[in-house]
C-alpha cells in the first residue's frame, strides 16, 4: 500500500475554454518535450505491494519531433516532474481524472486511444490463392485446360466443353469450400485472440477505483498496479515501494529495472497511450499469424505424407496401365470400337486420350491424399475453443486442447479454485484470548489504534466511499478486502484519517517465502517509527516474544504459552480457516477468515477419479486447513488414510530424488508450499512419465505453469505474468472448469480419431477398387470429377460433419490416453478394414457384374457404382460416430450440424446423379436402382454392429509387424 503526493487539484469545471485549451496545449508541449522517454515495460515481477503510476499521452504531432536523448532526467526535471505533468493533464494524483463521458471524450479526441495498429486479416481471396497452389491441383487444372480445348477443337464448343468444363467446376467447388473453411476458422482465431488481450487493470477515476479494459485507458488515469501485472501503457511513476519491472520483452535485458521517483521514474518510455507508446509501434510491425501446428497435427501430417505416398504409388501404377492398353489398343469407346488404331488416329484424340487418363490418375491421387486430416484438426480446436469459452475457458495455445485430453494428473491450488474465494471475518483472539461481542469496546484503545495502523498501513486493498450517506466499496484481493471490510464496519477504522497521519517509510510485501508483509510507519506530528508485520498465524507467533492482553497490559509469551496460542491456530486450522496474525514489536493479534469449498468441487474431483486422473492439491496454507479443505473435496479420503498422503514443502524438498520418486504417488496434499516445491513436484511427476496439468494464479506461479504440460491460470485472481505463461486460462477461477476442459480434451482426441477411421476407409477402398478395375479391365469406374466430389464429401464435409461432436459423459469412463498410444488404435483398423473391404466386394461385384445384373448400359452401370460408393460413405459417416460403441444413434439429434451437412450431402447426390449429367458423367436411375443403392450401402450399418462385437487385442496392430521385421 502507499500513500500518494497531494498535487493541487486542475481547477474549476466553470473554467472558459480559452483556459481549457491553454491546458491541453501546456499538455502537448509537456509531453512533447518529453518524447524522448522512450524505453519498455511490460510486466511487474517482484515486490510492489501496490503501485500507482500515473499515464499520459503523446499528441501526433509530437511524434515527428525527437529532440532529446532517451528517458532524459534532466528534461523531466527540467519540465516540473510529475506535478506539473499532472496539473498539465488535468490530473490530480489522489483521485485522477474525473472521467465523465465529456472528459474521456476530449481526451481520447486529443491523444488517441489506447490500441495499435493491427495487421488486416487475411482475407477470403488469401485462402482462395492457398488452395490454388496446391500441385494436384494445379495439374488438374493443366488437365482440364488441354481437356477443353481438345474437345472443343474436337466437337464444337456446344458438346465438347463438358469433360474439361466438368474438372473446373469440380475442382473450384473444391477449392472453394476449403477456402470457406479455413476463412472461417481464421476468423474465430482473430476473435479469442482479441478476447485474451481485453486484459482487465485497475485505475482511479474520481476518487474511485475500478476496474476497465486496458483498450479504455486514457492519457492522465491514475493506474494501480500490483505483483504480476502488465503495464497498459507508457507512463511515469507517482508513487509506489519496491517496484522492480521486466523489459525484456522489449529491451532483451534480462535484468529487472529499479523504478523510484529520483533516478527512475519512466514506466516504459513517455507519457502515451496506444500507437504513440513503444509497445504499440512495435506491435504494429508485426504480424499475429497463427501458424502454431500442434502435436497431434505433426503426427497427421507423417500419416497423410505416408498414405499419400502410397496414394501416388497406386496412381502412378494405374497411369502405366491405363497407358499400355491404350496404346497396344486394347481400350474401347463407348460405341465398343478401339480407341488407337495406330497412324489411323488423329493426334487430337491421341492427346484427349493422354489427357483424360493422365486426369483420372492424378485425380487418384488427390483422393488418396487425406489432406482433410489437418482440416479436421483445425475444424476441431476452432470449434472447441469456441464451445470452451462458453464452458469458462479460454485456450491460448491450441495444443492445450488436445494435451489436456491425455491429462493423468491435475496439480491444484485450494484457494479459489477448490474453494469459493470469499472470505469473511468469522472470529478474533488477542494474544491468548478470544474477544467476542462489539470487539471496539473490548479492546484498549491503544491496542485499537496499533490495529487501525496495522490494517490501514500494510494492505493492498483500498475503500471508496462517495459520501457519507453511501455504502463503502472494497476492493483488492478476498483476504485483503476481508479484513479491511471487517475492520472499517466493526472497527471504525478511517482508512482517509490513517493515510493522513502517518507516512509510509518502507514496505516489505507478501510472497510465498516468507509468507508475511510489512510496514515501517512515522505518525507525521511525533518521530515514534512504527513496524507492523502481517501474516501466516504461525509464521507471526515465531516472530513474537511479548503479547498484549485485551486490557493493554504488556506480557511475556514465554514457551508454554507459545504452544498454547500454536494449539490454538490449529483448531481454527483444522476447521478449514485460514488464520492471519498481526504484530506491532511486542503485539500479537490474530483472526480468522472463513473460505468455504465450492459447491460443485466435490463432484467434479469424484468425476477425476472417475476418470482416472489423480488429483494433487497443492497450497501454501496451513498443512491442518489444508487437511480439512482435502477432507471436505474429498481428495482425501479418512477410511483409506496411511498418512503418507500429506507432506510439508521443506519435508518434499528435503527428500533425495529416489525418495521423492518413491513417495510422489502416495501424496495428495502439499501443504505450506513455495512455487519451487510446486516447481519440483511437476518436474519429478513428468520424470515418472506422467501428463500433469497445473492451476496457478500468482507471479511465481509462472515456473511451474510453463513446465507442466498443460498450464491453467486464473482468469478473476490471475496475474497478468501467470496468464501469459499459461496455456489456457480459467475465466471464473472455478475446479469445476478444469473438469469441463479435461473433458473437452478427450473430445478433441476422439474426433480426431473418428475422422481418420472414416477417411482411411474411403481411401483403401477408393484405392483398391480403381487399381483393381484398371488392371483388369483397362478403365476406372469413377471419372474425375466424381472422384473430386467424392473428396469434397470426404475432406471438407466429412470434418465438419465428425469434427464438431460435443464431448459426453463417456468420455470420463475411460483412462486417459497415454502419449504413447497409436493414433490409429486396434479398434479404429478392425472397423475400417471390415467396412472396406465390404465396399470394396460390393463396387468390384457391380464392376464386373453389373451390366448382367441390372441389364443396363455401361454408362448407367457406371453411375451405379458411383452412386452406391457416395452412399456407402454417407452411411459409414454414422458408423464413425462411435467407435466402440454398438448404438451410432445415441445423441444424434443434438448434433444439427452433423444432420445438416448428411442432407445436405444426400440432396447434392441427388442433383449430380438426376440433373447434373453432363457435368457429372451420369444417367438417371429409377427407383429400383436407387433402392438398391440405398440397400447396399445401408447394410453398412448392421455390419458394424456384428464387427464391433469382435473383441480386439491390447497390443497395437503395428507392433505385431514390428516384431516380425525384428
């Protein structure tokens, strides 16, 4: 806490406006002198118990005039420091700016706001050109273009249009759709990211403080900063104890930077906001592109380059086929007559020829090429962010999402994550004795005034108070606004008086060290130094050698009645209290606050162990609150207790590693912690293999939250230096959350799979049954553009379709997955093989067959088979739901976009195969024929039930083929 200067205040509202422009102009000229002060700041990473800092502003004009050298002493000096500044600003130090709707205006209107130039997103053209590059496409466009001019060359512009016509409409609906969907995705990016920048901070508006978005910050606020915070702007420093800052994201330099009021005083470089600070014109420069590839992408990307590599082996295979038999004439037209009849063919149709079969094979390859896995990873984490904002969290690296899915072991704070984080005074002992009933009467008024100094002068809370008849608001953090709110209404204390009457000589602040903070005070009218320490009950008691009793009297806390106040702490302990104690030289006082567990944390933490992830809890209080808070979430559990599941942080550090090693699985409690013992615990739980996910909220939480796999910070009681360490943040502080994103993690997994087994599927069938067919019978019996509409339903439709499932309670019935377990697991290749090869039976039968069966022409056989291949996916897309389970239906109905994209997918087949004939090369069916379609492909569905009766070994499939080659 700190006092502030007085500064005289900037004068009447009633001022003209010449003497208001004077103002605004001695402003410019103020800052303008002081461009100079350029220099960075971002984030506070040490000691201020609590700072104030007061922002200015740079007018435009200013910006061309750089006359002085960087952060010039001697022109700030020169300039009148910080008063005339402020007084230039309209600002008064005490209560800042007076912040009405009219003055925010004019000084927005005068200085700019509060933001930097961003570079445009990347428009839907942007994603359009991507598309386009890809070689396989460029190569069917090649195709197409020799297609067309040879077939009009041919037959006229009026027929021969429609086989090369027919690939570039095909191919730009391919293109098309997938630039619709990166554009999209891109788009929901640029939303969160926008959303983890509304970084919240606290300033002081008319003598009240509140908080704001750091995008609200106008130049002259009166900022307050505490521990972890990011500086919103450039500024100079008002007043504030111990505050060190780290440039380095600016600067490079390491070291943390000193900031007073003599030799220091610049926060980032002059006073500005927005564009004009050395931060935003950084920023400006550079571009946010999010080409962040996950671990899970990284393994789709070596599946699809190994799939697609067996994809170009096929084509390449079905190209030197199809070009043999051409040439040794052993093709035929549709008419039945040979396609080359040596120096009897016209080159044209020589070169249609090439063309068209050089088409079909790249088109093969273009199918084999599972380029929709990628797709539907980034489909997948874009949808689940989405959805995860709305579950209280808020992902800022994409592979978080999918980590937590494999998630074994989530390390907790107890303060505001297991418990609610609103504290209330609930009881209050001096020395040895409880004081009940008006508790200002109860004590000596000497001892009353060394308490009012106590809280009033070693706090970071503040109290605002709009008139005599309104109610006080507090704020700061729950313990600090518990007992200044406790001590204001039941102590009658004035925190104004108490900040008049005393001067604030140094301020020792809170860590979790030493777990205490402290003020050395002087009352101005006497030369009396007063040292008032606050915090950990037991921490303070050791401290103490004498006591006062409620009468005043001075005693001595010798030994035994050492103990007897310690056995007191530990009955408020074991009742889940936090216990504070004050101290003033020989004065001890102690209170107790009172943080119930949440209502929900005990069902969410059953739910972990459900699902087979343990849960640590791991906090600096007292080992026996720390016990009854366990108890009551039920991490611990009495009836199965060994006392081995509680350890101490000196006792965890003091272990040798093997011991450590040994002992870390039986804990489940880690009581009076520092951030290295959470630090250890991490580093020693990944030693043993294990995926940990951790919960922080303070500065020196930031270690531990960058090492473990997955980092949650706390969105209401976070830093801004832990939230940027972070992976995900929490946004309502709550355990319950942390479930909700373990769950989502599952998800994103699951989908994942879901999707490769439907792809894998169509591609080993697409594969064997056109190599087949042009080995045997010399053609293939899908063209190339309905081998393009079937990877549109395949790549784009497919993923949309499998990717967005909402993550169900089965999800928490299985253990977690294991980095090491295969992507592509024994059950996902007993599915896709049996419905493979089903496909493959069915389309190779109609191939060879199909003619006699249905008596029908080549053509129509040949819509047939492509018919039935288009539905089979389409009813496969309901096999892949679940992999395991025998009931596909279960939950359909609350997927409408899974229901959506299977319509609109089965009314665009429809329109190929009834009315696009030309384009799709296709003959209309009857509705025998398409009940037969639907019967094939429907039979589908049974066989999946019968195959996933079919038990699996544990052991991965490829590990039998290693074991072999070994």
């Amino acid at each position: 806490m700190s006092s502030k200067p007085r500064l005289r205040g900037p004068g009447s509202s009633r001022e003209s406006g010449e003497v208001v422009l004077e103002r605004w102009r001695s402003a410019f000229i103020a800052i303008y002198c002081t461009r100079a002060l350029r220099s960075v700041v971002r984030e506070i990473v040490c000691r201020p118990a609590e700072t104030v800092i007061n922002l200015k502003g740079i007018d435009k004009m200013s910006r061309s005039i750089q006359a002085l050298p960087e952060k010039n002493l001697d022109a700030f000096h020169a300039l009148g420091e910080v008063d005339r500044i402020a007084a230039a600003l309209m600002t008064n130090p005490e209560t800042g700016i007076r912040g009405d709707d009219e003055d925010l205006k004019r000084r927005r209107e005068a200085f700019g706001i509060n933001n930097y130039h961003r570079r445009p997103p990347k428009s839907f053209f942007y994603f359009v050109v991507g598309s386009l590059k890809d070689p396989t496409i460029l190569i069917l466009l090649v195709c197409a273009s020799l297609s067309l001019a040879f077939g009009i060359k041919e037959e006229g512009p009026r027929e021969g249009w429609y086989d090369g016509g027919s690939i570039f409409i095909a191919v730009f609906m391919v293109v098309i759709v997938s630039a619709v969907t990166n554009f999209r995705q891109s788009r929901q990016f640029n939303e969160l990211s926008k959303v983890s920048n509304n970084i919240q901070i606290d300033v002081v508006r008319n003598g009240r403080r509140q908080r704001i978005s750091i995008f609200d910050i106008v130049v002259g606020d009166v900022v307050c900063l505490k521990i972890g915070d990011q500086i919103p702007a450039d500024g100079i420093f008002l007043d504030g104890h111990s505050l060190q800052v780290d440039e380095s994201s600016m600067t490079g330099e390491s070291d943390h930077v000193e900031i007073n009021k003599d030799v220091h005083p610049f926060l980032v470089s002059v006073t500005s906001v927005g564009m004009n600070t050395s931060w935003g014109e950084m920023m400006s420069s550079i571009s946010h592109d999010n080409n962040e590839q996950t671990p899970l992408q990284v393994r789709l990307n070596k599946l699809t380059s190994a799939i697609g590599k067996v994809g170009s082996v096929v084509a390449l295979s079905v190209l030197l086929v199809l070009l043999v038999r051409y040439f040794t004439g052993n093709t035929v037209d549709e008419n039945g007559n040979r396609q080359y009849n040596g120096k009897k063919t016209k080159f044209d149709d020589i070169m249609n020829g090439i063309v068209h079969i050089i088409s079909v094979a790249v088109t093969i390859i273009v199918v084999a090429i599972p380029e929709g896995l990628p797709l539907a990873v980034t489909l997948t984490l874009a949808y689940s962010m989405k959805r995860m904002m709305a579950d209280q969290a808020m992902v800022r690296r994409l592979s978080a999402c999918e980590t937590m899915g494999s998630a074994t072991i989530i390390c907790t704070d107890k303060t505001g994550t297991l418990t609610m984080n609103q504290m209330k005074v609930t009881d209050f002992k001096l020395g040895k004795e409880a004081i009940l009933g008006n508790i200002a009467s109860a004590i000596h008024p000497n001892i009353l005034e060394l308490f009012h100094q106590g809280v009033a002068l070693n706090t970071t809370a503040s109290v605002y108070k709009a008139d005599s008849a309104s109610e006080p608001e507090f704020s700061g953090s729950p313990t600090e606004k518990a007992i200044l709110s406790w001590a204001v209404q039941e102590l009658n204390l004035d925190m104004t008086k108490m900040k008049q009457s005393y001067d604030i000589l140094h301020v020792e602040t809170f860590n979790s060290q030493k777990k205490r903070s402290g003020a050395l005070v002087k009352k101005k009218s006497e030369e009396t130094i007063h040292v008032h320490w606050k915090g950990a009950a037991e921490i303070i008691l050791r401290m103490c050698s004498r006591y006062y009793d409620k009468s005043g009297v001075v005693k001595t806390l010798n030994k035994p009645e050492q103990e007897g106040v310690m056995h007191q702490i530990e009955g408020m302990a074991s009742q889940a209290l936090r216990c504070i104690a004050f101290a003033h030289s020989p004065v001890e006082v102690a209170h107790q606050n009172l943080d119930p567990c949440r209502p929900s944390v005990k069902e969410a933490i059953d739910l972990c162990r459900k699902a087979g992830v343990q849960i640590k809890m791991i906090t600096g209080d007292n080992i026996l609150t720390a016990r009854a808070i366990a108890l009551e979430c039920g991490i611990l559990d009495p009836s199965k207790s060994t006392g081995k599941e509680m350890v101490e942080g000196v006792e965890f550090r003091s272990y040798s590693e093997e011991e450590r090693m040994t002992k870390i699985d039986n804990i489940k409690v880690m009581a009076r912690s520092s951030p290295s013992d959470k630090l250890l615990m991490i580093q020693s739980l990944k030693k043993k293999g294990e995926v940990v996910a951790v919960t922080g909220d303070g500065t020196n939480d930031a270690p531990a939250l960058k090492e473990a796999n997955v980092g949650l910070a706390m969105g209401i009681q976070g830093t801004e230096v832990a939230k940027e360490s972070s992976d995900i943040v929490i946004l309502d502080d709550n355990f319950k959350s942390v479930v909700s994103i373990l769950k989502w993690g599952r998800c994103v997994y699951n989908n994942i799979q879901k999707f490769i087994q439907f792809q894998l599927t169509v591609n080993v069938a697409a594969l064997v049954i056109n190599f087949v067919a042009a080995c045997s019978a010399g053609e293939v019996p899908l063209t190339a553009v309905q081998l393009l509409w079937v990877n549109l339903i395949m790549d784009t439709l497919g993923a949309l379709a499998l990717a967005t499932d909402r993550p169900t309670d089965e999800l928490m019935d299985r253990p977690p997955i294991g980095w090491k377990e295969p992507l592509v697991t024994n059950v996902m290749w007993r599915n896709l093989i049996f419905q493979a090869l089903y496909q493959i039976i069915v389309l190779l039968t109609l191939q060879f067959k199909g003619r006699s069966i249905f008596k029908v022409r080549e053509l129509l056989k040949n819509t047939i088979i492509f018919n039935t291949f288009v539905l089979c996916q389409v009813f496969n897309e309901f096999n892949a739901r679940k992999l395991e389970r025998k009931n596909v239906f279960q939950g359909i109905l609350k997927n409408r976009l899974f229901l959506s994209i299977v319509a609109a997918t089965i009314i665009l087949q429809v329109l190929m195969v009834e009315l696009l004939r030309k384009f799709a090369d296709t003959e209309r069916l009857n509705w025998m024929q398409w009940g037969i379609c639907i019967i094939l492909a429907s039979l589908s569905w049974p066989l999946a039930w019968v195959v996933k009766c079919i038990p699996v070994p544990k052991t991965p499939f490829l590990n039998y083929l290693k074991w072999k080659r070994s």
